[in-house]
C-alpha cells in the first residue's frame, strides 16, 4: 500500500527524484560509516555519490566499475608497498605497478579506479601499517557501493513503469500523426521516415523502461507484471505496420478521400478511437496501476471494421494486418478484460 506522498505529482519530476535518492544515499551513507567507526568515511561518501545514478541499470554499472577498479588497485598496490618495504624509491616502486594498470585503463575505461585507487595507498600510504590503506579504501568502496544498491533498489524505484507506458503513449501519438501525414498527403515520404524515427526513439525508450523495470525487483517481470513485459513486442509491431500503411498510402494512385469503405481508410472514426482508448490507456497507468475496469475495450475492438471487407487489395490488407495488432494491443492492455465482457 502506497502512502499517499509516495503519488504526489512532484515525485514524477525526475530531477526531484534523483535528488531524493542522492540525499537518502548520501545520509544512509554517513550513518554506516558512523556506526562501523571507518577510518576513512570521505571515500564511502564520494562512492555513493558516483555510483547512485538516476536508473538501476547505471546504478549497477557504475557500481560494477568502482568495485572492480578498485579491487584491482588494492591488489596492484600491494607490490610497491612491498617494494618500499625493502627499501625501493617510492616513484620506482609506484611506476612498476602504475604503468601496467594505466595500459588496462587505456584498453577498458571501466577499471580507472584501479589507478585512483593505486595512487592514494601507495603515495599516500600510512607510515605504521601501508597495507591498512588499500583495505581501508576497498571497505569505503564496497560501503558505499552497496549503500547506492539498496537506496536505487528501495527509494522511489517504480519509475520504470511509468516511464515505458508514459514513452508508449508518446509512440502511439506519432503513429497517428504518422498515418495521418500520410492520409492527407501532406509530407512525403522522407518526411514520413523522420515521423517513423522519432516513434522508434520513443519505441526505444520503452523498452530501455522495460529493462529497467526488471532489475527493479527480483521476480522475473513477465510473472509480475506481464503486460507490462508484453508491451513493447505490441508496440514495435504496431510501429512496423503503421509504416508499411503510410508507404501504401503514399503510392496509392488516387488521393484519399472522406467517406471512403473503413477498412482501407487509416482515419476511420472506430481506429481514431482505438488509437485514443490506447493513449488514454497508458497514461492512466503512468498515474496508477488501479482502476476502473476496461471492459469497453471489448466495444472498441467491435467498432473496428472486418478485415473482410471490400476495398482496394493492397490497402485492404496492410490495413488488416494493422487492425489485427492493434486487437492485440488493445487486449494486452485491457488484461484480457475484453474476454470476460
């Protein structure tokens, strides 16, 4: 249950959100190194605010890096400690263990920590015990990474969710501006190819919201939320058919016309209102997952025209293939409602 501060619409900002998690991390932060008396809690601190990151997915990267970077420097660093142990010059002792891990930083971006982090424990390295930094600072890196984790896995994490269908509701909108450019031949068809890209960025953001989505909790998504999971499969093959109907639209011979037979018509009165019940659809779960029930998709996908009925051959097809998809959509998002109506 869902307190209602948690709906507030000012938590849809993503700035404030970001800053929510930034503070929480950044406190949460501060208090373990407190309580488990850390030496040196300045490096937990800049850990956790690197690594928490405004998505799960590049929390966990950027959480990947500074964990493994420093893991390799630590270890990197043990040898010219060792070395000046015995007496070796320190810039000797450092450039044999430097000059290998700048080569692995060169080759894989992700492990410059390592060099960070061979820096600080071996030209910053405690007189009475060297070999306490390198541990000190992987114990920081390891604090302040696994705080991050839990604060993007807790704090205000749903937003996967509405992003995918807040982006769905957007990649519906330029299909219909797609096929209505079309229908009343006002772009041609390289302007039509700009629309189709800019549906297929939204289409993208989608499904980056969708993989977002499934590191957000630990059960796979497709028992969870299934339509949530099934959605950009529909909407990529919505966006495909809508494509292949504004190319046909475009070579067809004769201009279009008001009133001509629905099933070959992209702006027919019953698909308008199938795009918008979608539209309306998807923006009613970027606001909640509850609500009425949807029972009136059934009565939207019966206004849509057979796809046996007369028309001009080719367009009569692309446009049963479309209406076809989008009956799949419809159902997908109305959770099967329209089986029980």
């Amino acid at each position: 249950m869902h307190f209602k501060i948690l709906s507030a619409p000012w938590l849809g900002n993503p700035v404030v959100r970001q800053t929510i998690r930034l503070l929480v991390s950044v406190g949460l932060c501060g208090f373990v190194t407190w309580i488990t008396n850390l030496q040196e809690p300045g490096w937990a601190l800049i850990t956790s605010v690197i690594v928490t990151q405004s998505s799960i997915t590049e929390t966990l990267s950027s959480g990947r890096y500074q964990l493994v970077g420093t893991l390799i420097g630590a270890a990197a660093s043990i040898l010219p400690i060792t070395l000046m142990l015995y007496h070796w010059p320190l810039w000797e002792s450092f450039a044999i263990a430097f000059v290998p891990l700048a080569i692995l930083a060169s080759w894989k971006p992700g492990t410059r920590m390592g060099v960070v982090t061979l820096m600080i424990a071996t030209l910053f390295a405690t007189p009475n015990d060297p070999y306490l930094l390198p541990v000190e600072r992987v114990l920081s890196i390891l604090m302040g990474v696994g705080v991050s984790m839990l604060v993007t896995y807790v704090v205000l994490h749903e937003q996967a969710r509405r992003d995918a269908f807040r982006n769905a509701a957007t990649t519906v909108r330029q299909i219909v501006e797609m096929l209505t450019q079309a229908h009343n031949h006002e772009m041609d068809w390289a302007q039509i190819q700009d629309l189709n890209d800019a549906s297929v960025a939204s289409l993208r953001k989608v499904q980056s919201a969708v993989e977002e989505a499934r590191r957000e909790h630990w059960r796979p998504l497709e028992k969870r939320d299934p339509m949530l999971a099934e959605l950009p499969k529909a909407l990529r093959q919505l966006q495909m058919d809508a494509l292949v109907v504004t190319r046909a639209v475009l070579l067809a011979e004769h201009q279009p016309v008001q009133g001509k037979d629905e099933a070959t018509d992209p702006l027919s009165p019953a698909l308008m209102r199938a795009f918008d019940w979608i539209i309306q659809r998807c923006e009613s779960e970027v606001v909640s997952r509850t609500g009425e029930e949807y029972r009136v998709a059934a009565g939207v996908i019966t206004a849509l025209p057979d796809d046996g009925a007369q028309g001009e051959e080719i367009m009569g097809f692309v446009m049963g293939v479309l209406r076809t998809d989008l009956k799949t959509l419809i159902q997908l998002l109305a959770e099967d409602d329209t089986k029980k109506a």
